[in-house]
C-alpha cells in the first residue's frame, strides 16, 4: 500500500459503511490516509469493520457509529455525534439500503424503505452541510439508480399505505434519491457538489431479508454478470479527489445522465423537498 500523504487526507463520512460497496470504499479510503466515519445498524458488522482496519494498520483512521438509520431521531443523533468529532467534511458517500419484502413502519411511522433509503439521505445531506462547507471541495455523493427512468414517486401515498411492493417502494425511493439531487444542487451561494451514481449491478448486497428462491436467483445472477465491488466503487475515488464543477452530476455506470432527463424534473424536486419538509416537521411537532 503506499504511504498516505498526510497534506491530502480528508474526512469522509460513508452511511451503510459497514457492507458491501460502503465497506469497501471506507477500508480504501483509510488506506489512502483519510479519516473514515462509518455508519451502520448492525454492531458485529461495525466492529469487523474496525478489526479489518486494525489489520491493515488503518485502525485511527475508521470511525463507526452504530445508528439505525431508518429512524429520523437516530440519524439526528449520530449527525450531533459526527459535528461534535469533526469540524469539517469533505465528503459524504450514501450507500445505505436494505430490501423491506413486506410493508413495515418506523417508530415514527414511515414506511421503511423510504425513511432508510431516502429519509436518511435528505437528513444527513442537510444536517452535515454546514461542515461540508468548511471543505475546500465538499462534496456528497448519492450512490441510488439515477438514469432509471422505471418507477415513480407516489405523490398521493408517499407511504404506500395503499399498494405496497418491495420494487415498487425501492424504485419510489431511487427516484426521491435522484429528485434529492436536483433540490440539493439548486439552492444558492452553495459550494458543495452534489453527484448522483448509479453503480451497476454489482457483487454486493445483503439478501438476506429476501424469500429463499428469489435469494438464490440473485446470488447465481451476481456470480454470472455482476461487477466486482472494485469496479463499481472506482468513479468514487474520482468524485472524492477532484469533484466535478458542476453543482450536480450524475452518472449511470460510468456514462454522464443529461439532466434533463424526466426523473430530474427541478419542479417535482422543489414538489418533494416541500413534502419532505412537510413530512420532518410532523415528526418534531410529535415530539413531547
Ligand atoms: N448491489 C447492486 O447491484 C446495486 C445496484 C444499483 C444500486 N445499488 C445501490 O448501492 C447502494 C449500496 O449497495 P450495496 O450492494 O453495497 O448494499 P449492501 O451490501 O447491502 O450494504 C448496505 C449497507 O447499508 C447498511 N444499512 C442497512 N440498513 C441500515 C439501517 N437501518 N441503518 C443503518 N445502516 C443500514 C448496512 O449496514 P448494517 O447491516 O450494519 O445496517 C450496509 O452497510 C444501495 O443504495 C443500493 O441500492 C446497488
């Protein structure tokens, strides 16, 4: 590994860094000499992250803090946590998500998928900005499935209290991920850079939530055509170490995604961060 030069380390905050794709860019990024926080539900899974850095003599450099993050007060929490360890940020990788098959609610009574793969981005977005600012090239990057045009927000049942399907409620949230995007990048005097990534299908994910046969499907499909990890989490590096000018980028494997594509629509992206807004605000409002 090469000696890290100490000048360029930045800090890095990576949600759902304790698998998959998150895992493998916090290990990497602390090999290069940057300071990792990950964040994660699940304590063994925190805690092989550390003994992994531990054995490649990153250990001082990977941060985990346990959070559920499909609970807005939790993810509030570990902001606080994160603002009262650092005083600047300089990126901030999304990765979060898990397969709900059946419809559940939070604690705070969202439906799962859309608190953890949308919710939790919206918050850690905004909650961090102001120390992404502090960097001399903040950026965040939202790791979802822009340039998908499948799917759609359902504006008259956010929740999908009416229709639930574990597709139909990953591809809403995709879309609200690319829609975040727009609404983050549009507000002004903002130097923070904002990159949507579609990875590709890649050999990651925890299947473990899944019915048996569509579980051994996927795994045979993954082995047969999905991209290494490596592969998937390389564009990264790139948007950590030189983020592009532009206030959002967005690329699908590899390929820039115009952004006027439909499911970039500014007016539907204003149309959610209100509700999104909307939504928050009940949950304070609940509060004793
Ligand atoms: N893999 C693919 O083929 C593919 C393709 C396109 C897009 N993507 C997107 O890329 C992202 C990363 O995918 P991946 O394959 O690397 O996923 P993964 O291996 O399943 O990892 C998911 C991460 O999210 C964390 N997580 C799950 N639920 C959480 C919760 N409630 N609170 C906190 N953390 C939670 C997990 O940690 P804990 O278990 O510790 O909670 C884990 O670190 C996802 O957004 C996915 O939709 C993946």
């Amino acid at each position: 590994m090469p000696e890290p030069d100490p000048t360029c380390s930045r800090v890095i905050v990576i949600s759902g860094g304790t698998d998959g794709m998150g895992r493998a860019l916090a290990l990497a990024r602390a090999g290069r000499g940057d300071t990792v926080v990950a964040l994660g539900s699940n304590l063994d899974k925190g805690r092989r992250l550390l003994a992994d850095a531990d054995k490649s003599s990153v250990a001082g450099r990977v941060e985990f803090i346990r959070v559920d993050l499909s609970s807005v007060g939790q993810t509030r929490a570990a902001i606080g946590e994160i603002i009262a360890r650092h005083d600047v940020i300089d990126a901030l990788v999304l990765f979060a998500n898990r397969q709900a098959p059946e419809r559940t609610t939070t604690a705070e009574g969202f439906e799962q998928t859309f608190a953890l793969y949308y919710l939790s981005r919206y918050i850690l977005g905004y909650g961090l900005l102001s120390l992404l600012r502090r960097s001399e090239a903040g950026v965040i990057v939202n790791v979802a499935g822009v340039g998908m045009v499948k799917g759609k927000i359902h504006w008259d049942d956010l929740q999908l209290e009416n229709d639930y399907g574990m597709v139909a409620a990953q591809l809403q949230a995709g879309r609200a991920n690319d829609l975040l995007g727009v609404a983050f990048a549009e507000q002004p005097d903002n130097p923070v850079r904002y990159v949507l990534y579609h990875p590709g299908f890649t050999r990651s994910g925890d299947l473990s939530p899944l019915p048996a046969v569509l579980r051994a499907s996927l795994s045979v499909a993954a082995r047969l055509a999905a991209r290494p990890i490596a592969e998937s989490i390389a564009p990264i590096h790139e948007f950590i170490d030189t983020p592009p000018s532009a206030p959002l980028t967005a690329i699908d494997r590899g390929k820039p995604v115009p952004l006027t594509l439909r499911t970039l629509d500014p007016a539907n992206a204003r149309h959610l961060a209100e509700a999104t807004s909307s939504l928050l605000e009940t949950v304070d409002r609940a509060r004793p």
